[in-house]
C-alpha cells in the first residue's frame, strides 16, 4: 500500500475513510459506519450494532493492519 499523506485530523480520517471502502472492495469487512460530529468522526466496523466507536487514529490502524495483512498474503 502506497505511503498516506497524513498531516492533521481531517487527512487521517480522510485516509481511514479510503482504507475503509478498500477493506470492503477486498471483502474483509461487509460495512463501516462513519458518524460525523462538527469537530470529530467516529468509526465503527463493520457497523453501530455490532462495535465501539472508534476515533479516527484508531480506525485507521485498524483497518491499515488488517488491509495491509490481506496484501501481502
């Protein structure tokens, strides 16, 4: 996976966002929700019933981690 250009909040979660529609075009996750708020995201994967809120950062090492493990595989 290319190198994310992340220099504040709203390009990581931008990034989180990006790595979320991969991992469902690769089949990992079947959904993600994303609650936007005026001055924060939440995450949650694969959706609002079945898991936490995740913040940004959190989300977006997730779904890195698991992106990235399909890839090489």
């Amino acid at each position: 996976m290319s190198q994310d250009k992340i220099h504040d909040e709203y390009s990581l979660a931008e990034a989180a966002n990006m790595l979320g529609e991969k991992a469902m075009e690769l089949g990992l996750i079947p959904s993600f929700v994303v609650r936007h708020f005026p001055d924060s995201r939440q995450y949650y994967i694969p959706n609002e019933k079945e898991s936490e809120p995740l913040t940004p950062e959190e989300a977006y090492m997730k779904l890195k981690k698991l992106v990235e493990t399909t890839e090489k595989a």
